[in-house]
C-alpha cells in the first residue's frame, strides 16, 4: 500500500469519526411541558413511559426537565413525546393530514421548528415532535407505534 492510500484511508476514517461525533448527542435533559391528565390517563401513560425503546431513530432516551412518566425525549431534544396532552383543535379539521405508522394512526401538524404528531383513536392522546431533521421521516413514530398499540387502548378499529 502506498503512502498516498494510507493518508486517504486515514483521512477517510478520521473523516467518517468527526461526522459521527457532530451527530452525537448529549444526555441532558430537555425541558418539556408536563401534561395534566385525568387519572384513568395518567395510569396509560405511566405503563407507556416503561414500554418506550431506548433509542430512536438512532437517538438515545434522554431525562426530560421536570422529569415525568408523562414526558421522554431522545437525542438534543431532537424527538420529544408528551403523554395524555389535550385533543389538538386540528384534530376537528376535515382538511387535516393524518399519517400511519406501523398500525398506529397519528395527526400531522407542520410547525417551523418540526412536525408535531399526535394519536388518534386511543384513550389518551400521545403527542411526538421533532426537530426539522424528521420534517420527512417517519421513522420515529414507526419505532414508537408497538409501545403505544400495547399501552394505549385504541377506541376506535381502523382497517
């Protein structure tokens, strides 16, 4: 092997480290809005909360500020889900965008910052956003969807 190919084998493994290091994330933890929901949904969530995956589309659990049952994030709160939030008022527009991901039904709401998904037909609602690098990646809510069919009941069957 030549000087020449072991540099450019050098600089491609020094290259392929630094992208992976510029995609790392950190483990602190992401401030996020606790939920108040009624006790019947509350007791959801918490089973939901024990059933998440530890990674995400590549992202490790993070903790969440204040730390809840109700609340997880992965990554630079780059994914955060929040359990037993409001129906979103979208949720009444004839005109809105739904998604399904791996047999879990979810409302699509196009924000600045990231999409914003929320369940639908479940006995409490379940809301993920992400940052702008899912803007077109679904892969998230296909990762979370066998948590929330095991933990959230579904009120309505959906072919």
């Amino acid at each position: 092997m030549t000087s020449a190919h072991r540099s450019l084998r050098l600089f491609a493994a020094a290259a392929a480290f630094l992208a992976a290091a510029g995609c790392s994330t950190t483990d602190a933890a992401a401030p996020v809005a606790v939920p108040s929901p009624p006790p019947e949904e509350a007791a959801l969530c918490g089973a939901l909360h024990k059933e998440l995956p530890k990674t995400v589309a590549g992202q490790r659990r993070t903790g969440t500020e204040p730390d809840s049952e109700l609340t997880a994030g992965w990554g630079d709160a780059a994914i955060v889900l929040r359990c037993g939030v409001p129906r979103p008022e979208k949720m009444s527009d004839a005109q809105s965008q739904a998604v399904d991901a791996n047999g879990v039904n979810w409302l699509l709401e196009q924000r600045a910052d990231g999409p914003r998904f929320t369940t639908t037909y479940r006995k409490t609602y379940v809301e993920v956003t992400m940052d702008e690098r899912y803007a077109h990646d679904v892969t998230p809510l296909a990762e979370l969807a066998g948590a929330v069919k095991k933990t959230v009941p579904a009120t309505l069957e959906v072919p």
